[in-house]
C-alpha cells in the first residue's frame, strides 16, 4: 500500500505530465486534501510539514501555470527528503502533551522548513483546536457546530464518544469479481472503468437519474443512481473506478442500483473492503459520518493509552487497545475484526467485574452483628410449617444461617423460580434476627406484593404455640405503603424510632427520609430487578451494617448472574415443593382462540378464575395488536357477557391497581383483563387459566412470571399463548414454553434470543458501558473473571504502578465510583 508521501509524488507526476492544469485529480489538486491530511497524520507525519502541505494545495489552483511548474518543482525537492516520522508523544487520558500553553504536540525533531508557498497574501492560520478524548467533537477536523448539534442526537458529544462509537452492520465488500462472472444477488466490488456517464429527467417519483456504464475487459455492467446528478461532475468517461454494491436483475440484463463508487487512486472507505455501517440521524448521511469517523480514528486510536497491564493482554493474546478500535471501525479481514471485537468486549465485561469485586470487598470489610441460632430452635420453626421444605429451602437457610453467624453483612441473592418458597426462607431469615431483639424491613415493588408479604410474614412469624412460640407479637408487624392512612403512618413512624416496632414491610416508602429504625439489623429486597441501585444504597443507609438477602423469581442464567450479580453471594433455589403440578402449557393459532374461551368459560363453571393478559395498552394507530382496554369491552358484550370481568393497566392509579387486584382475589371478577402490571409476585390460588394474546410480544422470562401467577393451588392450571399473527419462528419459540416448566432453561434461552436486557431492569451501573460485549459468552465471562480475580488479589487498590491506567478508566466506567454499584 502506498504510502501518503508516495501518493503525493504520484499525483504531482502526473500533474507534470498534464502540463499542470489542475486535472491530475477530478475537481482539482485541493480535493486530496481531507484523504491525504487524514492518511498523513496516521503516517505520522510531522504537523508543520503536513499543515505547509496543505496550506500549498490550498493555494495551487489560483496559481498561473508557469506559477504552477516553479511551484510543483519545489514541492518535488522537498517530497525527496521528508521529516522523519514522529514518534508517538507522551500521552495520559489520550490527551497529547503540551509545551507551554499551545497545546501542539512536542515534536520529535525541529520542525521541517516550510515549502515556498506560492506568492500570494498570506492568510492567518486559524487557532489550533483543543486536544484530547474529552474534547468536544468541534475538535475534530471536519465536524463543526452544526453538525455537533445533529450527532448529539445519537449521544456523541466528544471525540473519545466518536472512538467508541461503533458501526451497527459491516457490509463486506471485500470480494473482487469480473463483471462476466457476476450472479443475481452477489454482493460484490468491481474494478472498471467508466465508458459513459450521464444525468437525464424521469416522469417518475424518483426525479433526475444518473446512469453509468463500466467495463472491466471481461464485460459491462450498468449502474443507475437517483438524484445523484451531481456524480456526472465527480466521474467523467475513461476514469477508472471501485464500484461496490449488490447485482440486480433489470429487464434480463445485470445492474446495480445505488452502489457505492470511488476512485481508483484513493483510499477505499466505502468500497473494496470491510465497509462499516453506522446508526443515522437526521442530517447526518453514511458517507460522510464514515469518513469523520475515519479520520478521527485514524489520528487518535494510536494515541489511546492502553489500560489493560502488558500481563493480561500477553496471557489472552489480545490486540492492543488502538489496534482494536481501528479494526473494529475499519477492518482490513474478517479475522481481525474478530479479534477486534473480542479484545474490547473482553475490555468491558473485565471491567464490569472488577468493579463489582471492589463493592463486594468494599461491603464485607464492615463488621455487622452477629445472630446465631441453635438447632433446636430452628427444628422447632420448621416442624411448625405446614409443609416439610424442599432441599433447595433448608440448603438456603443453612447459607443465609451461616452468613448470620459470620461476623460480616450477608449481601446474598436468593434466586428462586416461580412457587420455589421463597418467602418461607426470607421469613426464618427475617426470625433469626428479630427475636433476639433487632429490626427487620422487607420492601416489596408494589403494595399488592407488599400487601400479600406482610399476610405471609405475619403467618409464619405471629404466630406459635408451646413448643415453638411466637417470634413476634401481631402489633409488632406491620404494612406501610402508598394509602396506608397518614395517621397510622406516625404511629408506624414512632414505633419504628422507638423500637417496639420489629419488622416493618411496604414499599418504596420504607426509604424515605421520615423513616427512623432504632436498630435496623436485616433488610429483604423482593423482585430486585425492580429496584435501582440508590434504592438498594438508601435501605442500608437506615441501618449500621444490616444484613441484606434480594429475592428475585427472575431465573437468571448463570452467565448473566455471574456478571450482573457477581458482587452478591448466589444461592439458587432450583426445587419445588412436592405435589404442585405443573401448569398445562399450549401454543394456540390465533383461529383458536375460540377453544381458549371454551376452556375459561368451563373453569369459570367449576368456581375457578382465569388472567387473560394483552401487550398494550391502546390501540396504535397502525397496530392490529389487541389492546386491554379495548379488549375488555368486548369480551365482556360479545364473549362473556355471563361473567364479571376486570380491568388492570398501568395508567391506572395506584390504589384503583390495588382494588382491582383485592376485588380479584376476592373473587368478586370471574376475569381479569390485563396488561403486564400483573407479572410480578401476585398470588391468586383460585386462578387457574392464563391467557396470553399476542404472545410473542414478550420474552420467555415475562411469559413464565405470566404463568407463575395460575397453578398456585391444588387444581390443574392451564397457560394458553396465542401469537398475534402466524408465523413460524415465533410459534417456534413460544413452544419451548410448552416444553419446560423450567425456568432456568427459559431464560437461557430468552438471553440468547432477546438479550440481557430483560434481566436487567433498573441495575444498570457499569452496564451503560456495554457496547460490544454479548452477554451470552460464557467463556468470554469466565475468562474476564479469571483475570479480575487475579488482578484483584494482587492489587485490590489497584495502586500499583502498572495499574494506574487501569484504576483511572475503572473509575470511569462506573462513573466516577460514586455510590453503590451492586
């Protein structure tokens, strides 16, 4: 490949042989200057040699052609000697170093004599623009305010942002092929020249047309472009040129439509390679956000600083961190791009878990106090349950028993599948800190869970007889939430300031300021993914060092618990309680539905209850996707008008939500119409069918919680999914939920189909950062965790030497470390 001095030589050669007129390159010797300036500075070039340089192409085309010859002849002095390339400056943060206030690069060497300029007023050279990754994006040559404004909408506002800012697709155009071998559908690059051109007006939509025809000595193919007149002055006949696009059909003979062309002599952005393919907004065209991009890379990824220690990068073999930020923009093969997007996906998932090891150290270097419980009284808690637990169950309290007596505060997720008994555990938690004294607060997304807890808490730890007495007294149990009255409110508050109070369960209530615990000692989260990290953070912050078990029924993969969850201990309720029957699941074409009505109809019959959930709450205007509220009405006029049917939807206010749930569960609604507000917790024993419209609609995950909510009681439960149109590869996915009740093996395979995000809710610290990185990469993961691991035992500060760079872009990554990132 040539290089940016040779280039110039070639261009000057020819403009010699044209007897200097300025048509050595289309539209005159300045049209180089953003290629070649790009290419120079990646070269390494010296600044003063290549700002003289463009300063004399600038400046040509206004030159007679005698002025012109004395002009290049000294330009080609020059060009035989160039400076010597610079070395790659001191650089922190990728912010070059200064000397004095300039802010210019030290140079290597002095600075290369300028080259005569041609004679002519000279103009003064505009201030140099401020460096480094932090920058605004003004600083990049070729993006001014204007089109600043226009990228903001895609979230870029610095030129680090632009380096990070990855192409969505790569459409390869890498594969070369003579024009007589061309198929329909190949999607190729061509090498040609141009036997005509020419721009002419259609009667058609489409306006004025450009055509072109090349030919590579094997054959000739026609190329056509719509309201792209403008090319007729870029190309003229005999130019030869890289066309790159896809081979289409046009009354029997093969065209292309809309490619991509470029000269022969230039560098290649858009054809004959690896193209990238970036996200749009408006005013911002592919071309030119690909060749900003192009040019903004090329000059700062070598003047990244690499944070990975020399270590890490040696054990996995990785690129160094420029090389894989140029590759990942611009590959030269398949291959490295590859490696490319491994090494900065490695970066981010590395860093993740770092920083949840740093909160997890952080967390159990307190001291909290320690609760034992002897065996005998706990034998005593289980015999009085009216069910033996599972495995799963007793492993779990031995865990969370043993976290109790360990001196340090249990930070422990108990994952559970729908029905596992999770509350159960989280209630003998809750008993082994509060008889001996403590407080307890169990906080709940919403206050029908909340509700539904303070029932079950107040069951398994308000009541008892000789042999296993009571752990709590009923009025030292009580519910806060959102209508909870204002005047039981201040004698919830004063009773938890004084103490007499000891477990305390509602919502997210339980964290504002008016909330006083004498000796707040264990906090359970239900449903984390519905909590956000300050929620977490203000729970603790009402106690000295409390203990604190999240509960989710979420079946979180290993992989994402690992990452997502790494700084919590795991304990996995894999077990359900004998006897419960799975929910009959089927997969119904939407001209069954009729059949789903039959069977809720015959439920309803036998005194049994029935969900019927839809995806949205009112009709687009564009979609044909059923809606509850519309639904409701119908389905009470023309398919049940016998029954009494509910309405549940999250535009309604809370306490409306809340008595419609009560209502419900009272059995005064035979059917409850609903949106996904349903999902989480709800326990309604009597319920026995769930339908699901427009099922495909959800992920795997979401339609297990929907099923979750029927079987509950000793009564076959049916879960019927209808999707809202035929299709093959939704049908196919919906049926794994008619071939597993499991809900671990759903949500693998949720995560493979739709990503983590359904599994991350509101925990979202660190994972703002995730650009490459695909959470379905179990080895990626493991090895991640394998050199964080290493790295923190040596150095949990990370105050060594070696791993300044890192402990800065950590700090970073999680945005400055503020706060809890568990």
């Amino acid at each position: 490949m040539l290089s940016s001095i040779e280039k110039l030589q070639k261009f000057i050669k020819l403009e010699r042989e044209r007897g200097f007129d300025n048509r050595a390159v289309v539209g005159g010797l300045d049209k180089i200057i953003p290629g070649w300036e790009s290419e120079a500075r990646s070269n390494r070039l010296d600044e003063d040699f290549i700002r003289s340089i463009v300063q004399f192409l600038e400046q040509y085309p206004q030159l007679d052609p005698s002025s012109r010859e004395a002009a290049i002849n000294s330009l080609s002095q020059q060009l035989i000697n160039p400076p010597a390339p610079q070395p790659l400056p001191a650089v922190l943060e990728g912010t070059p170093e200064p000397i004095g206030n300039s802010g210019e690069l030290s140079p290597a060497k002095p600075a290369a004599e300028r080259l005569p300029a041609p004679e002519r007023p000279a103009r003064p050279e505009p201030p140099r623009k401020e460096a480094g990754l932090d920058a605004p994006l003004t600083a990049a040559r070729g993006i001014g305010d204007s089109h600043a404004r226009d990228l903001a909408r895609l979230g870029l506002q610095t030129v680090g942002d632009l380096l990070y800012f990855f192409p969505r697709r790569y459409d390869d155009y890498s594969r070369l092929k003579p024009i007589n071998r061309l198929e329909y559908g190949d999607e190729v690059t061509i090498l040609g020249t141009i036997q005509a051109i020419q721009s002419r007006e259609t009667k058609s939509r489409f306006g004025e047309i450009t055509e072109a025809v090349i030919s590579d000595g094997t054959g000739t193919l026609k190329l056509t472009w719509f309201g792209k007149q403008y090319l007729t002055n870029r190309f003229s006949a005999g130019m030869q040129v890289v066309v790159s696009g896809k081979v289409e059909q046009y009354l029997g003979r093969k065209v292309m439509n809309r490619p991509e062309i470029e000269e022969l002599e230039r560098e290649h952005l858009h054809t004959n390679r690896i193209v990238p393919v970036y996200p749009l907004t408006a005013n911002i065209s592919q071309r030119w956000l690909r060749k900003n991009i192009y040019n903004t890379v090329s000059f700062w990824a070598p003047r990244v600083p690499d944070f990975l220690p020399p270590s890490v990068r040696a054990n996995l073999k990785l690129l160094d961190l420029g090389t894989a930020i140029q590759q990942a923009h611009f590959p030269t093969s398949q291959d490295t791009l590859d490696q490319a997007r491994w090494r900065l996906a490695f970066d981010e998932i590395f860093l993740l878990q770092l920083g949840v090891l740093r909160q997890k150290r952080a967390w159990q270097a307190a001291s909290a106090r320690t609760y034992s419980v002897d065996q005998d009284w706990l034998d005593a808690r289980l015999a009085r349950l009216p069910f033996p637990l599972t495995g799963a169950q007793l492993r779990a309290v031995d865990e969370i028993r043993a976290d109790l007596a360990s001196g340090r505060p249990m930070d422990r997720l108990l994952q559970g599948d729908v029905g596992s008994g999770k509350t159960v555990v989280a209630a003998l938690a809750v008993a082994m800190v509060v008889r001996q004294g403590a407080q307890a607060a169990v906080m709940a997304p919403t206050s029908i869970l909340a509700e539904q807890h303070f029932r079950s808490f107040s069951r398994l730890l308000a009541s008892g007889d000789e042999t296993s007495p009571a752990v709590l007294a009923p009025g030292e149990v009580r519910l806060l939430v959102g209508d909870t009255r204002e005047a039981e409110k201040e004698e919830i508050r004063a009773g938890l300031a004084d103490g007499s109070i000891k477990l305390v369960i509602g919502t997210h209530s339980l964290i504002e300021d008016p909330i006083v615990f004498k000796d707040l000692q264990i906090a359970v989260v239900d449903e984390q993914h519905r909590f956000g990290v300050a929620q977490r953070s203000a729970l603790r912050a009402k106690g000295s060092s409390p203990h604190l078990l999240v509960m989710t029924a979420t079946p979180i993969p290993r992989s994402l618990a690992l990452t997502i969850y790494g700084d919590l201990d795991l304990t996995v309720m894999d077990e359900m309680p004998a006897g419960r029957q799975p929910v009959s699941t089927h997969v119904l074409h939407p001209l069954e539905r009729e059949r789903a009505y039959q069977l809720i109809k015959s439920q309803v019959s036998q005194g049994y209850q029935a969900f019927i959930i839809y995806p949205m709450v009112e009709q687009g205007e564009k979609e044909e996707t059923l809606a509850a509220v519309e639904a409701h009405a119908r389905l009470q006029k023309e398919i049940f008008p016998d029954l009494t049917i509910g309405l549940l939807h999250g535009r309604m206010r809370p306490e409306e939500k809340d008595e419609t749930m009560r209502r419900f569960r009272d059995r005064e609604y035979h059917v409850l119409v609903s949106t996904s507000v349903v999902e989480v917790g709800v326990d309604i024993p009597n319920a026995t069918v769930m339908l699901i419209e427009g099922a495909n609609r959800f992920g795997l995950a979401q339609l297990h919680q929907f099923r979750g909510r029927v079987g509950r009681g000793d009564a076959q439960a049916y879960c019927l999914l209808i999707p809202d149109k035929e299709d093959e590869l939704e049908n196919a996915r919906l049926s794994v939920m008619a071939e597993t009740n499991d809900g671990f093996v759903l949500a693998e395979r949720d995560l493979e189909q739709r990503g983590p995000g359904e599994f991350l809710g509101t925990r979202q610290a660190g994972f703002n950062e995730l650009r490459m990185a695909n959470l379905t990469d179990v080895k990626l993961i493991e090895k991640a965790r394998q050199q964080a691991h290493h790295i923190f035992e040596a150095d949990p500060d990370l105050s060594a030497p070696e791993h300044a760079l890192l402990a800065q872009r950590l700090e970073q990554f999680w945005g400055g470390g503020r706060g809890d990132v568990s």
